[in-house]
C-alpha cells in the first residue's frame, strides 16, 4: 500500500498539491485496486491528478475523453479493416477455407485496441483516465461499469480478453448528470472542493514564478470571497492561476493597482459576473 505521505510527496514533486483527504483516496484506491471517482466544479484538479499521479509514479497515461455517443468501438477496440482488406486481397486468397480466413482476420493482429483495451493488455499498470463520463450515456457506463468490475472484456469474435495489469483508474465528472449506485459503488468515490486558502496560495506560489507573497495573498482572498458570491460560473484553480500569471506580467504589485480592472475577464467568464463584482472592494 503506499502510505499517505509518500503519495503527497510524490504529487508535490508534480506541482500537484492536494489535500489530506485525496492522499487517503489515492491510497486506498491503490490498496483496494478501486477505480477513484473524481467529482467537482471543472478547474479543481481532476484531470490533473490523474496526469500527476501518472508522472509521479513513472506510469503510462491513457486517456478516454467521454462525449456524447461515445461507444464501446471507441472506448474499446475496432478491427483495422484496411489491414483485414489486404490480407483478404494477398494472403487469404491461398486459403481454402472461409473458418480458416475468419479465424485469421478476426485475431489479435486485426485488433485495434482503443484506450480501454490498450489498458488492459498493457504489461505494467498504467493510470487509466475516462474524462468527463457525465458527458457519456448511461449505457456507456453500465458496460464501463461491467468492465471495471472484473477487468476483463469480451470481443465476440475470440472471446473474453482478461486485463494484463490492473490499471490505476480515474474517473472524472463535472457533474453534469448523475450516476448510478452501482458505480458509486464499483468506486472510491470523492468531491474535488475549490481549495482552501493556504492550499490555492501554494498552488499560486509554486506554479506562478516571479510572484511576491503579498500579492498572491491578496489574489487568493479575492478569488476566495468571490466564490461566495452569486455568479454565474465561479473561478476556479485555473482562472486564479491564469489571472496570477497575468498581473505578474503586468507587474501590479497591489490588487489597488488601476490595471487590475482590466483584467477581470481572466477570472470571471460572464460579463454579468464582472459588473456584479465591480462593486466589490478590490
Ligand atoms: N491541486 C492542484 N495543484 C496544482 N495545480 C492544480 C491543482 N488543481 C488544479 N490545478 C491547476 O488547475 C488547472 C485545472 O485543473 P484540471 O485538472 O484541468 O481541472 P478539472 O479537470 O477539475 O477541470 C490545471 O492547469 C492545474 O495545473
Ligand atoms: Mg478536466
């Protein structure tokens, strides 16, 4: 089992800083060979902990990006038919028996393993990502849900493929729709907050080079009253580092700075939001 430490360590080597409570999720993940099941508003460090825990423990990382109509031949495998075209056209020709070519076309070799297979067959555990999987369907997720239960899968044409190595799984979600228990269950299941204070400010003071203290303070208490407020979209880690980078750039040293204006747009996506904030002390 990792220990909870070195899996913070190992993050914090990846500029990932993360809270005690997803150290705990990680390892108990690991312990238990769950898939983890990441929820929470977009810019929270989903993804990213997936591409972090990838790196941190030298481990490939394939992803599955979910969309709408997303599929079992995308998610798991296809037949390469221009490879089954030309051994129809060369090689197959000398064969007596359709059974024979069948067999043939329809074996490993033809196979085109998609993120889920390639996973599977991979020799050493990789970090498997399925992003945003409130954007699939909910029968996507029920055969997601079948194949991560056993970590196996059936092609009819050769039958059940059983995974090589147990993929560290992350599942990410805005929260665009709900999931069944039965996935819930199947998961380690955890919601990804906006961060508190101190962790958004070493967030802000590892990623953003060149920043002073006293101004990555005053951007972190600003983003963090602005997330009480009524808005339409609130910023996340990403805006409040991309506006961070900006007034870094710019050289302001104090939010009172006359340019920070200007620079609403970098944390706040509706122009409605901006007015409504305008009037807030800055
Ligand atoms: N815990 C964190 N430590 C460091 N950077 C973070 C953390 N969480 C988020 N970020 C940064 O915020 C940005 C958005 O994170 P991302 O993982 O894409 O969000 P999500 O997948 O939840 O929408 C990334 O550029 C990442 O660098
Ligand atoms: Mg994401």
């Amino acid at each position: 089992m990792l220990s909870i430490e070195e899996i913070k360590n190992k993050l914090d080597g990846q500029k990932y800083l993360c809270n005690e409570d997803l150290a705990i999720i990680v390892s108990l993940a690991s312990l238990l060979k769950k898939p983890i099941l990441l929820e929470g508003p977009a810019g929270v460090g989903k993804t990213g902990l997936a591409k972090a825990l990838s790196a941190s423990f030298n481990m490939e990382l394939i992803r599955l990006q979910c969309y709408e109509g997303l599929d079992e031949s995308h998610a798991l495998y296809e037949w390469n038919y221009q490879k089954q075209l030309l051994y129809l056209q060369t090689v197959a020709k000398d064969l007596t028996s359709w059974e024979m070519v069948q067999k043939d076309i329809f074996s490993r070799d033809f196979l085109l393993p998609r993120p889920l297979l390639k996973a599977f067959l991979s020799e050493k555990p990789v970090v498997l990502l399925i992003d945003e999987i409130d954007k699939s369907d909910e029968e996507f997720e029920s055969f997601l849900l079948e194949a991560l239960s056993d970590f196996q899968v059936t092609i009819p044409e050769f039958g059940t493929v059983e995974a090589n190595s147990i993929p560290m799984v992350i599942l990410t979600s805005n929260g665009a729709r709900d999931f069944s228990d039965g996935l819930k269950r199947r998961c380690v299941h955890y919601y990804i907050d906006y961060p508190d204070f101190d962790r958004e400010l070493k967030i802000i003071c590892t990623k953003v080079p060149g920043i002073s203290l006293s101004l990555s303070q005053q951007i972190v208490d600003f983003v963090q009253e602005l997330r009480k407020q009524k808005l339409r979209k609130k910023p996340s880690i990403a805006e409040t580092l991309d506006w961070a980078k900006v007034l870094t750039a710019l050289n302001v040293e104090s939010l009172a700075d006359e340019k920070v204006k200007a620079t609403l747009n970098f944390i706040l996506k509706y122009q409605e939001d901006i007015e409504s904030v305008s009037t807030l002390k800055l």
